[in-house]
C-alpha cells in the first residue's frame, strides 16, 4: 500500500452482485435513478464516478468502503437512495476492465549498468538530491546526509519516520511523517538536524509525507509547505496543507488550509508578479490540483486547475517547461492502486497539461501505463527539452514486469518514446531521484526500494527480493 494509505481497503458487510452478463443494460428507469442518486450524494465528497470505472468486484469493495467511511464521518444518505446507488454500480459495471497492454520497448541506451548503493538498508522512505546534497532515510529512523562524495551527518532518530528534507539556513530540516498508516494521532513533526543535535521546531502534525521549501525573500524570509496527508478515519477527516514562515528567530505557522489528503505542493510565481505561489496536489477522493495565488502576505486564494476521478490514483505532479517553449506544463501520475479496487486499470498513466484560456489547464497527452508513482525530469540528451523518468509503484509484474522503470524521452513537443531500464524489476522500487554531480561532470538515477506493499506482486517476485540492497544508481551518459 501506498504511503498514501487511502481507507478504502476497510471493508464492512457483504452487498450480493446481481449482474454476471458481460453485457451491460440499457439504461432503463433504474439506470437513471441510480445516476441521479449517485450524481446528488456522492459529489459532495469526490468527482462523479461512471460504473464502468470499475469491475463488479471492485465496486463491492469500494461500496463497503464508502459505507464504513460515512458512517465514520457521520454523512448519510437517505436508504432508498444508498439502495439505488448500489444497484446501480453493481448491476451497470463490467466482470473485466479492458486491459492497457502496452508492446514492451526496447531497453533504454542512456544509462550504463546499474550498481547497488551501500549507503542504508531497510525500507527506503526517503530519497532526494537537492544541490550538491543527497538524502536517504528508512523506516527505522535511519538518515543520511550526503555531499559530493562524503558523509556529512548519519544518525538514527528513535519512533521518526523521515519522509522529506530541505537544507535549512546552516543545517537541515528533516520532516517526520510519525506514523505511514491511517492515523488521526499528531505524531509528525519537523526536526532541525545538524552534526551537534537535532531539535523539533513544529510538532502535532498528522500524517505529514510532503516538504517544499520557497526560496528566501528580500526580507531573509522563507515559506516552508508541509502536505499533511491526515486521515479518514475518524468522525473529523484531518489533513491540510500548512504553510510556515521560517526566519532567523524561528519558525511560526503562518496560513492553513484544512482538506484531507494533502500530498504534494510546489511553490512556483505561476501569476508572474513576483510572489510566490503554492499548486498543491490533494489525493484523498476529492483528487485535484490547486492553485493558492499569494495576494498578500500570508493571504492566499485557492483556484482548482484540475479535477480527477478518485478512481485515477493520482500520485505526484510536476509543474515545469517540458518543451522548452517558455510556459510551463502540470505532468500527472495516476497510478495509485492501494485501496479496495487493486485491479490494473487502462486509465492509469501520464497525463500532460497545457495552458488554455482563462488559466485553465486542458489535457494534451496521455501514457498508459500500470501503476504510476514517481515523476523526474532531465534531459539524457541534451536537446533543450525535457525527458521522464517514471516509477511505477503497482505495474503489471505479471505479464510486463519491465515497467516499474520507465524512461520517456521527448522526440518532439510533447511527443515522447518509451523505453525501459530493467527488463524484469529488481526490487520494489518506490522513490527515485537524480544526483547532479558537476564537479566530475556526472549525473545519475539512483532509486529506492520500499517492501511494505505485498499487493500485485508475483510470489517469484518476492522471494528473490528478499535481502537485496534496497537503493541501486544508474549513471546517465547524457546521449547526443
């Protein structure tokens, strides 16, 4: 399961499928009344869903889920109308989705042979390059810091849960999720670390998994966006994205913005008049990315870009120039499948967006592909565009185990070929990052693996992971 953790594999009760046809029904009077129930009710928490998103199966599970979790939030639906609803999706779902079958490609010529990398071991929670600084952290508390060839700072910190870091003034600020799993419980925090000590400056976070920091104003002032994914287990869904100002005398919390499911946020002067906004990322059923436009100081309005289905997944965003043409795009990954519906799904993918009129973003591409997790941008070949590299946290180990690392290079504007890195996956790779090293003129993948997941995963799979390095590096030849 994903660090997301979505409460949908909570499962109460057992709802009878009725519909065994492959063939789905017209759409009688039932029909309609199940669709205005379902398009009444069920859009005041998420995006209308179509029967045909899901199979008969899932729809079961995900009906039960969404039962348990009203009845945890204290949101009801009058019984006639919840009857309805059910029978809709059960009756006017397909046994099977269609399959997204991609033809395997050919094995990507711009890294050379990947290498382990011996610099912690256990399940990987956090990896990130930034600068000339490389960060690792595990499930056991376990953080290393390293620069340019040394070890700058290796600790362990007992009950954390290290998921991001960015360096802060002469030292760094590490975030602390507290605890992955669906929890309520306050235990995040973040910890300013250097060599001497380490000191929690905010604590009483819930759930958080996500830290972008701005970069300083002309007042020494730095914004700092913590995605606090919270939970929905309780009768009051937690989750925010909570915004500090951090200055010489300290941190203070200086915005907020409750809503479950906060999962990734970018600072980014999106309006051009030199302030830094914040698009934000919220994955908990209501999935979407917004745009809070810094009108003053500390004062933010929210504008949502894009909807998506709850059933898409949606992981990790980028907002960058892929095309090089001065006007930035919003990449999505749509692939998460920890929750009561792991089937593959031929929607998940990578969805591209460009700018349209009335700053909106409208869809211009889309790349099947199983289980998409992580997005990276670089250039492999240097032609002043931008390539993807992907990681895929539930691909079809099955019958194309070749896709949990992808590299798409651009061809053209927004035009991109696929090619793998491994043939067959060699271990659960979850978190990746690209280590710039311009001293020797180098750049690398280095990737992480995390095996808290057991869903999706061929049992041969799993027995020859077991004891394998959990980080590998694949250096990057930068092709012309």
């Amino acid at each position: 399961m994903s660090v997301h953790f979505k409460l949908w594999f909570l499962a109460i009760g057992v709802f009878a499928i009725v519909q065994c046809s492959t063939e789905l029904p017209e759409r009688s009077e039932d029909y309609l009344k199940g669709e205005a129930a379902a398009k009444t009710y069920c859009i005041g928490c998420h995006q209308y869903v179509e029967p045909e998103m899901l199979d008969k199966g899932s729809w079961l599970s995900v009906l039960n889920s969404m039962k348990y979790e009203m009845g945890q939030s204290g949101y009801e639906i009058p019984y006639k109308e919840w009857i309805s609803i059910q029978q809709f999706y059960r009756n006017h779902s397909p046994l099977v989705l269609p399959s997204a079958t991609l033809k395997k490609p050919a094995l990507a010529d711009a890294f050379g042979k990947p290498v382990d990398l011996d610099l912690l071991s256990g399940n990987i929670s956090l990896l990130k390059s930034e600068d000339d600084y490389l960060y690792v952290g595990n499930l056991s508390g376990e953080i290393r810091i390293d620069s340019l060839g040394h070890t700058l700072l290796k600790k362990r910190i007992p009950s954390a849960v290290p998921i991001d870091m960015v360096e802060f003034d002469d030292s760094f600020l590490l975030l602390n999720a507290g605890n992955l799993m669906p929890s309520n419980a306050p235990s995040g925090s973040l910890i300013k670390l250097s060599k001497e000590k380490e000191q929690r400056l905010v604590t009483d976070i819930i759930r958080p998994v996500h830290l972008a920091s701005s970069h300083s104003d002309d007042n020494g002032t730095t914004l700092l966006a913590v995605s606090s994914f919270g939970s929905v287990l309780d009768t009051v869904n937690s989750g925010s994205l909570i915004i500090y100002q951090a200055k010489e005398e300290g941190i203070q919390q200086l915005w907020s913005y409750d809503s479950p499911g906060a999962t990734k946020s970018i600072f980014a002067d999106v309006d051009k008049d030199g302030d830094q906004d914040i698009l934000a990322l919220f994955s908990q059923g209501n999935e979407r990315i917004c745009l809070f436009e810094q009108v003053s100081q500390g004062v933010f309005t929210e504008k949502i870009l894009i909807q998506h289905s709850p059933v898409w997944g949606t992981n990790d965003f980028l907002y960058e120039d892929l095309d090089g043409d001065g006007v930035e795009e919003i990449i999505t990954a749509n692939g998460d499948n920890g929750d009561g519906s792991q089937i593959f799904k031929p929607y998940h993918g990578i969805r591209i967006y460009t700018s349209g009129s009335a700053g909106k973003f409208e869809l211009s591409t889309f790349i099947p592909l199983n289980g998409v997790s992580k997005l990276i941008t670089t250039d492999v070949d240097d032609d002043a565009d931008l390539d993807l590299l992907v990681v895929s946290m539930y691909p079809n180990l099955y019958t194309q185990p070749w896709q949990s690392l992808v590299l798409l290079k651009q061809t053209s504007p927004l035009k991109f070929d696929m090619s793998y890195l491994e043939e067959s996956a060699s271990n659960q790779w979850l978190l990746a990052t690209i280590r710039e090293r311009p001293t020797v003129g180098t750049s690398a993948l280095i990737v992480g693996a995390n095996r808290i997941i057991d869903a999706q995963i061929p049992p041969r799979m799993n027995e020859d992971w077991k004891g394998k390095d959990p980080l590998k590096t694949f250096e990057i030849k930068r092709l012309r």
